[in-house]
C-alpha cells in the first residue's frame, strides 16, 4: 500500500480513485490491518473521497450546463468555470 501513497491523489483520475477507494474499504472492513497502517490507509482514503467527491460535483455541474433548445433537444454546453 505504500506505494500508493507517492499516487498524487490531486490529478487522479475518478475511475482509479474510486477503485483504490474501495480497495481501502475492503482492507479496513476485513479487519487485518495493524493499527498504524489502518490510520494511514484511511487517511489516503479521505483524500480519495474528496478526489471523488470533486470530480463528481465538477462532472453535475458540467452536465447542468447543458442547454435545450424550444425543441427539447440538446443545443450545446457552455464551458464550466472551474476556480
């Protein structure tokens, strides 16, 4: 697991975030893991989480700027101000 942690969290894609996520939860959740790496890989999962959380809320707010048109159909998106 150590070798995840040199895994920039902050550029990580939503796909291998949410999976090293999970893959944390099933660690902690089977209950073998010494207490010190337990802390630690749960540290690493917060950060994962608010990668996810991030990524979800930038993808919502891409898919609000969708327009339509009086036809009901999909005219286009604006770009997504990110700051």
């Amino acid at each position: 697991m150590a070798e995840n942690n040199h895994n920039d969290v902050t550029t990580m894609p939503f796909e291998r975030a949410i999976e090293e996520l999970e893959s944390i939860i099933k660690r902690l959740e089977d209950g073998k893991v010494p207490l010190a790496e337990s802390v630690e890989i749960y540290e690493r999962g917060e950060a994962l989480k608010r990668r996810c959380e991030e990524l979800l809320k930038a993808a919502e707010a891409r898919v609000e700027k969708i327009t339509t048109g009086v036809d009901g159909k999909a005219k286009g998106t604006t770009p997504l101000d990110v700051t």
